[in-house]
C-alpha cells in the first residue's frame, strides 16, 4: 500500500466518523426538540399523544434517562403507577440520572399505596446522593402521612443539614411547628423559607400564617403584654456551674418583650416595630451566645435601613389592608427595599455551617 492510498483511506475513516457523529447528534436534537412538543402536550392534559412523542425521542436518543422518565411522569398523571413503576425501575439505571428520578420514583410507589418501598427508594437515591434535601423531604412526608410527626420531623432537619437552601423542608417544618406549642421554631423556619421560596402561592401561605401568629401569640392589654410563642423547659443539663445555659425560647422572649413595652396594640405597624427593636436588643450582647443566620439576615436589613420595609412585605398577606395603606404612605421607603431584596448580592445564603436546626 502506498502512502498516497493510506492517507485516502485515513481521510475516508475520519469522514465517516465525522459523518456518525453528525448524525447523533441530529438525533439528539430532534429527540430534544420533539421533547418540548411533548412536554407542551402534557401540560395540556394530551397524556397519550406526549407519550408517543416521547417514545419517538427515546429511539432517537436511547442514553438520556430524560425521556423515559418524562413517559413515567406522564403514566404516573394517568393514574397508571404500575406501569411508570416498570419504567423508572429501568431509568434508575441510566448514567447522569439526577436525585429527581428516585424521587418521582419512590413517590409513585406512595402513590401506590406502597409507603414503605417508597421509603426503601428514597434511602437508595441517598446512598447515591447524600445531599439529596429532596429525598429527605419525601420521607418526611412519608412519616407524616403516617401521624409519625418526629420522624418526620428528623427527616426534614436532615434535608436541611445536607441541604440548606433546598426550601421545602424548611417549609414543611414551618407548617408543623406553627401548630405547636414551639410557634418559634416555626416563624424562624416559615420566614427562612420566605427568603428562598419567593413570590409564591406557598409564599403566601406561610406569609398569612406568620402574621396570624404574631396576632395570637402577642397580648397586649394596657399596661400588661404577654407573649406565648414556645414554652421554656429548663433541664439540669442546662445548668453549667452557676450559670444557666437558657435555650433560645428564653432569650427570644426576653429581648421580644422589650420592645413591646410601648405598644397599645397588635397590629401590621406594631409588630413591625416590635420586630426591629427585638434585633436592636439581641445585638446587644445575645447574638455573642446565639448566633442565628435568620437573625443576622435581619441585622443586615437594619443596617441597610430596609427591616421596617421588610417586615411589612413579611406578613403582608395576613393583612393586605393594611400592608396597602403602609405601601401607599411609605412608597420611598418600599422602593428602596424592593431594590436591595431584589439584588442577587443579598440574598439569604445558608451553607453548612450558618444553617439554622432548632
């Protein structure tokens, strides 16, 4: 063979690889563009038609796990669990497979009446990944479904350890302790929540709710306040020498208090301003002992001169009359606050080590 024919042959080779990838990645292409039609269609309800599709992209692009989870998700909105059951069984298995396919696919297993693989599936997915706040938050539901309420409760803490900025464990946590006797824990975790879930219906929810517990936790009467956010346990395990390591409750109360003194009423206003002055206090000296990255997050607003503006958008939806007429007084101020909440640099950041676990 001479060398002029051995270079033809090279080149030939070359082109021809050249030409098959060319045309996977064709494939790859449609399938994806033929995916979001399909998509499309299911939003729309047109379950069996966005399955076909989908199909037709699987065959077009049988490595990516995304088609068949998306056949599964649709059989799963059909009420089918059986059959997306076979089918995430087989898409576990693909490679780059996210956290999200054993969610979805432990969740058809419940869906299934089947509580208990579901859980096996979740802990699978964990093995997998270990950082997974979703897996731990379908736990959790798993074992509140179930009344089970500190397993569950342990579940969402978990996913918030392995997971800080993940919200929904934040807010599941939130609704549970909002209808205990700890309503602390639960405004801490619910306005945590707020500042990672923005502007949604759940947002919503739990902005109503905190205001709602503001109002029936603060009494004001006279010359006589109350509050009655958590009750105090002190243990001997608390006592440290002479010295009484108080929980967190304790130290809320007492710098919350002080700024009810010279409030005739529970209101939007006056619990904003209770708010404020409760920061003033605790960064006297108790932040020193009880560092709280909700806390601080609430430091920096009042550095920045926008907490009062803050806690009026807090709990508005618990009061949307008077939140109104605030805005409409204070357009200014609501303004400058919409600003910086609204810059990326000042977004609450939670890591591993400023997370807040009661």
């Amino acid at each position: 063979m001479n060398k002029q024919t051995k270079t033809k042959k090279i080149l030939i080779l070359f082109l021809i690889f050249i030409g098959i990838n060319s045309y996977s990645q064709d494939n790859k292409e449609i399938a994806l563009t033929k995916a979001k039609k399909a998509v499309v269609l299911m939003d729309e309800g047109k379950l069996d038609e966005s399955i076909k599709i989908l199909k037709e992209c699987q065959k077009l692009d049988n490595e990516n796990f995304i088609y068949p989870y998306e056949i599964a998700y649709a059989y799963i909105q059909k009420k089918e669990y059986d059959t997306a059951i076979k089918i995430l069984k087989k898409t576990i298995k693909y490679k780059n497979v996210t956290s999200r396919v054993y969610q979805t696919f432990g969740n058809c297993y419940d869906y299934n009446n089947q509580p208990e693989k579901a859980i096996k599936t979740y802990d699978e997915g964990l093995k997998k990944f270990p950082n997974a706040g979703n897996l731990y938050l379908e736990k959790g539901n798993i074992y509140l479904g179930k009344n089970e309420y500190d397993k569950a409760i342990e579940n969402y803490e978990k996913g918030i350890k392995v997971d800080p900025m993940y919200p929904s464990n934040y807010y599941r946590l939130a609704l549970l302790f909002l209808n205990s006797n700890d309503k602390l824990n639960g405004l801490i975790y619910g306005e945590i929540f707020m500042n990672l879930e923005r502007t949604t219906k759940r947002t919503k929810e739990i902005s109503e709710l905190l205001y709602q517990t503001y109002t029936k936790s603060i009494q004001i009467n006279g010359d006589k306040s109350k509050i009655e956010f958590c009750d105090i346990i002190i243990s001997d395990k608390d006592i440290k020498g002479e010295e009484i390591d108080l929980p967190l409750c304790a130290i809320f109360g007492k710098n919350f208090i002080l700024g009810m003194l010279n409030q005739k009423e529970v209101n939007l206003n006056s619990i904003s301003d209770i708010r404020i002055s409760f920061i003033k206090n605790f960064y006297k000296e108790d932040y020193k002992k009880y560092s709280n990255v909700l806390f601080d997050y609430n430091k920096k607003m009042l550095d920045e001169g926008v907490l009062d503006a803050y806690n009026h958008y807090l709990l508005q939806i618990g009061t949307p009359k008077e939140f109104k007429e605030w805005k409409n007084n204070n357009t200014d101020k609501y303004n400058k606050f919409v600003e910086w909440y609204t810059n990326p640099d000042n977004y609450l950041k939670i890591n591993k080590e400023n997370i807040y676990i009661r």
